[in-house]
C-alpha cells in the first residue's frame, strides 16, 4: 500500500479522542503521513480526512483538501441521521445498532455509505461500555477503509430520511414516580459528568450517579 496524506479531525473536547489518537497510530504503523487535527482549519490536504465525533459542519474549501472526507454514524441511514443515534436508539430498547462509515456532504450524514456493519448490545452496558464499543467499531470501520477501498462500492442512501434531535441536559431528567427498571434505559445513556441523572421533588433537584458493580455469584 502506497503512503498516503491522511488527517484524523476531532473538532472538540470529545471522549472519542483516545481512539482517534490509537486510529492515528495504526494508519501510521502502516507508514501513512497521518496527523490528528483538533480545528477543521488544520485538516491538511491529502487522501482521507477521517472526521470522527464532530460537532461542527466542515466548510467546502476543507472538504476539498482530500479525495475523501469520511464519517463514522451509528443508524441504519437515512433512518436515523443527526444527533446522539446510539443513545437514542438505547432509549428506545434496541440491542442491534447500524454502524455506517459515509462521505461527508452539504446535507447532514446524507453522504454516500461505503461500509455498512452493526454494534451488538447484552442491554447491561453503561455510556463508558457502549462508547468504548462505539470507538473500536469507529477504528474497525476506519482501517477497514483503508484495506478494502479498491474494492468498495459507494451506495447512495434510499429511503424517507428520519433525524435524531439534539440531546439536552434535561433529556436526563428522572421521574421519581416511576421504577428504576421503567428507566433503565435512560440511565444507560446519561454522562456522570457531563449531563447526569436528575430528578425533582419539592422544588429541589438532586443528581444521580450510575456505576455498574459486579457482584461475585
């Protein structure tokens, strides 16, 4: 395989960058001039812009620094585009998550889909278990890419497109009504850190913390 140009672009302070800084030492062990980006203005100009977890739309004069721009969407496109698809999906009770590796383009993850594969969930795992299943299958999908790309056929997507809002900090409020089995799912999705569980009574919030503890049988 020939050395090529390629940049990793992480636009923000995301819990994907570890994998994308394991993506950059793989696709360099296999003697690409590879760099990890952190601003879309330093996307260098090359053969793949891999553009993993990223929060902002990439303008055309960066996108045409490289023959490919690429991006890794957990949905089973076009159902499904936009924000947080596996949390989503989580919260709805699937177990089955389409992964889909596509170009990107003007319309948000309406690009063509190279690579089609799935995540498969037990319905146990909490955000840091199925983010770490997300960003290996992000690295999977990446260096799958790289090997097979002769033989890849671009497929357009068919279908009525579905979208995923954005969630919010308070998409991570609890009903203290209800049983923890009955929500469940949604303290699967929530962040400790960054948007956790709540709940109201009385006019007084009180966050929750989730940690999973395994106990010897």
């Amino acid at each position: 395989m020939d050395s090529k140009k390629i940049t990793v672009l992480v636009d923000h302070d995301s819990w994907i960058l570890p994998y994308a800084e394991k993506l950059v030492g793989q696709l360099q062990d296999l003697g690409h001039a590879t760099t990890l980006a952190r601003r879309v203005e330093e996307v260098q100009q090359g053969w793949i812009n891999f553009m993993l977890g990223c929060t902002r739309i990439v303008r055309e004069d960066i996108l045409t620094k490289n023959e490919h721009n690429l991006v890794v969407h957990e949905s089973d496109l076009p159902k499904g585009r936009g924000f947080a698809p596996i949390a989503w999906q989580i919260l709805a009770g699937k177990r089955e998550i389409s992964v889909c590796l596509i170009e990107a383009a003007k319309e948000v993850d309406s690009g063509d889909i190279f690579i089609r594969d799935k995540i498969s969930l037990s319905g146990d795992e909490l955000c840091s278990e199925w983010r770490h299943l997300q960003g290996t299958k992000t690295i999977e999908l990446c260096m799958r890419f790289m090997c097979e790309f002769v033989s890849l056929k671009p497929m357009k997507q068919l279908g009525t497109p579905e979208y995923f809002p954005r969630r919010r900090p308070s998409d991570s409020e609890l009903d203290p009504d209800k049983s923890i089995r009955d929500q469940f799912n949604l303290l699967r999705i929530v962040d400790n850190e960054r948007y956790p569980a709540f709940f109201e009574i009385n006019g007084t919030r009180y966050y929750i913390s989730i940690n999973k503890v395994l106990i010897d049988q």
